[in-house]
C-alpha cells in the first residue's frame, strides 16, 4: 500500500529499551498454582480448532498484515485458548504489495510472488493464509486486464506453495474499503465495487484450487454499514484502506471463527456447596480475557461475536435460591440471583488480575512481534545477500525471539480465578425465617 499507511517502524534500540518484561523469581513458575484449586474442564471440543500442536503459521500480504494487529490477535487468542499447543506466527506482510509487484518506492517492495521463497517457504509453514487485493486494484474503477494479472498472480502464489510445501493454505479476501474517506491516492470513491468483484474472483480461484476461503471482504463490509447506518462518521478505516483496532479484531474474529474456535467462547460448570456460616471459596482454572483491546461499543452493537468467542461464562449451580455476592480476585463483582450465577457470568471480564495478566501478555506478544519484523525487514531483506555477517545477527535476534515466544506461552497458561461466594444480608434473613 501506499506511503500514507500508518505503520510504525521500530528501530532495535527502541525494542531493546521497551522490552522489560517481569519475571518471575528464578526456578518459580510464572503462575504458582494453590493447592486447593480444581480444574474444570472445558465445553469446547479443542480437537476441532484448525491449529495444531508444532503448527507454524504464516501471514503472508500487504500492509493491511504488516500492521501486526490482526495477526497478533489471533497469536493472542491461541496463547490463552490453547496454550499446550506450541504455534509459531510468522508476519511477513510487506507494504504496498500487489501479488506480482509493488508500485510503492518508499516501500521498496518487488510483490508476494517474487519474496515468496524467502518470505514463506524457507520458513517451513504448515499453515499460510493469503491477504492480497487491496492493492491489486490500482485505486480506480474495474479493469478486467488489471483483475486478470491479479488472478493470475494468485494462482501463482497458490500454486507455488502447494509445490514446495504441505501447508494447509486459507485465501482470503480483500478488507473493506471505505469510501467515505475520500483517501487521497485513490482514483474512486467507489473503489469497494472493485473490491466486490476481486473477492468473486477470490472465492473462484479458492474453488478450483480446492482451498479454504475466509471472506473478510463481506464481513467487514457489513459490518462497516451497519455501524455507518447509526453512526454516519464512524469508521475503523480512518484513511479508507487500512484498518485500525475495531476493524483488525473483527478480522480476527472471522479467521479464529473459520478455524473452529467456539463462537460461544470457553464454558465452564461448578457445584458449589456453601459452608455454614453461608459462605464458600473455590478456584477455577480458565482461560484469561480476549480480547485485548476491546472493540469499542458501535462495532460491539452490531458484532457481538468478537466478545463472545473470547468470552469465558462459569455456570455455579447448586446453590439454594437466593441472592449472593461474588468476589473473584479478591474483588468484589457484584450481585446475582442463584438462576442467573446457574445460567452463567462472565467469569473472565470480571476479574481485574487476569486483565491486567492478559494486557502484559497481549504487549509482549506486539513486541515478539515487532522485533521479528525488525529481523526480517530492517536485517535479513536488505543485508543477507551482501554480508557474509548478517547470519550470525539473525541468529542472535532469533535466540531473542525463541525465548520472548517461550515466555508468552507460560504468560498465556490458564489463570487461577479465586472466587468468595455469600449469601447476602436479604437471603440470610430470609433463610432464617
């Protein structure tokens, strides 16, 4: 995409100088476990989600990828849903990339089929998801020449993955362009329409490749209207093609979603026996807060299902009819009736530890992130072929990596929520009577 993207390039100082991680004492776990805690298993059935243990996934597009939200996100959501399961995320999303070339100079790209040996097969993918076409267009009204060169070009790239590796490869389609915007180097405002028509195309092509399809046009572009019809000025598109927090976790959403993840979220089940003085504690293991960030409140109202595949709901049942307050973390979470803590509460939201636990995780990850970037584009892309040396610095800069994504799955384990259960004032009187 072109130079007016709003991407932040990190230099090593800076990553060096913000990477301060807390760990824990030497010897310690990240997370010690209290002895009297009990797991409570799951409802959802882990075998369907798409990745799997060793699973090494690449994201492989334009800017729209190379923004690191989406992708991050979703690396986020596997780190706390899945955190037995040892996944790889590779970002190789390069801006101003078109599938056979990149017209952008300060971004001094060549396009996804010329970098696709180093960029995607050196890396030993067993996963690769596709995003190109924002840029495929050219900003201007549909020409069927430049459609052609598009869908040509993304065969190729199909094609050539499928000869040099086993990986399981899911075609996307190109994100929403708004309009509105007015962005300064489009030729249209009605630049979507095309989009309409490279998304067909899209689905043609993962159809006669027998590939797998996530349509993220579609999703954001209803999406997108359905906010707009209440909220003229809203957008998640400031300048009209690249994404920003709200439209990259419903991205998110839609691919987690096509993987399998459970749309309702993690439930969980307890039989709660209360003590004599009325009270009762308990610890349950589950999976801390996604997202992170939250979508903001328009997005939420006609897309509940970025909260609701990250929401974790504890069923307490058992307990004698009545009111009760609950406490978790060691803060108080309000009132419910015995029928509403039965029918479920949202038992991650409601713990400020575990937010805070998912807030540092789900920065750590950005900066693994963000340091493989700076690996990749400012060292390996520019240097490798010129000096002998820039091997040994990737090396050093992966050991960095390894052990920061080593340190994410031990921050993404399973939290120890600890919950006070008591009847309320108005029960116990109404008990005693």
């Amino acid at each position: 995409m072109t130079v007016q993207r709003r991407l932040v390039f990190t230099t090593l100082g800076i990553i060096l100088l913000t990477f301060q991680p807390t760990y824990p004492a030497q010897g310690s776990s990240p997370r010690s476990r209290p002895t009297r805690s009990s797991r409570v298993s799951l409802n959802q059935k882990q075998s369907d989600f798409a990745l799997k243990d060793r699973d090494r996934v690449v994201f492989f597009g334009d800017s729209i990828t190379e923004q690191r939200l989406y992708t991050t996100y979703i690396e986020h959501y596997v780190l706390t849903r899945y955190p037995d399961r040892r996944v790889t995320f590779i970002n190789t999303g390069w801006g101003g990339d078109k599938v056979t070339s990149n017209d952008c100079k300060p971004c001094a790209g060549v396009g996804g089929l010329a970098r696709i040996k180093r960029d995607v097969i050196d890396h030993r993918p067993t996963v690769v998801t596709l995003l190109f076409g924002m840029n495929d267009g050219q900003y201007r009204d549909y020409d069927p020449a430049i459609s052609k060169v598009y869908e040509d070009g993304l065969t190729s790239i199909i094609r050539e993955i499928k000869s040099k590796t086993g990986a399981r490869i899911y075609v996307m389609t190109p994100t929403v362009y708004d309009g509105t915007r007015h962005t300064p180097w489009s030729k249209t405002d009605k630049y979507n329409d095309v989009l309409d028509r490279y998304s067909e195309a899209v689905k043609a092509i993962a159809k006669r490749e027998e590939l797998d399809v996530i349509d993220l046009h579609t999703v954001t572009t209803e999406a997108l209207a359905r906010v707009k019809k209440d909220h003229s000025d809203y957008t998640f598109v400031p300048d009209g093609v690249h994404p920003e927090e709200d439209g990259q976790l419903l991205m998110a959403a839609e691919i987690l979603r096509a993987w399998g993840a459970p749309p309702s979220g993690s439930e969980l089940s307890k039989q709660v026996t209360l003590q004599q003085d009325g009270k009762t504690t308990l610890s349950v293991t589950a999976p801390l807060p996604w997202p992170e960030p939250l979508p903001s409140e328009k997005l939420r109202s006609v897309k509940p299902v970025i909260n609701e595949i990250g929401r974790v709901t504890l069923h307490l049942t058992g307990l004698p009819a009545g009111e009760y307050k609950i406490a978790i973390d060691g803060k108080d979470a309000g009132e419910y009736s015995s029928q509403a803590l039965s029918t479920g509460i949202p038992l991650s939201s409601l713990s400020g530890k575990a937010t805070d636990e998912t807030r540092a995780l789900a920065g750590l990850v950005r900066k693994r992130s963000d340091l493989f970037f700076l690996r990749w584009r400012q060292i390996e892309a520019p240097f490798a072929t010129q000096y002998q040396s820039t091997a040994k610095a990737i090396s050093s800069l992966d050991l960095l990596i390894t052990e920061i994504h080593e340190r994410t799955r031990k921050l993404g384990a399973f939290h120890e929520y600890q919950l006070v259960v008591s009847r309320t004032d108005k029960t116990r009187a109404a008990v005693s009577r």
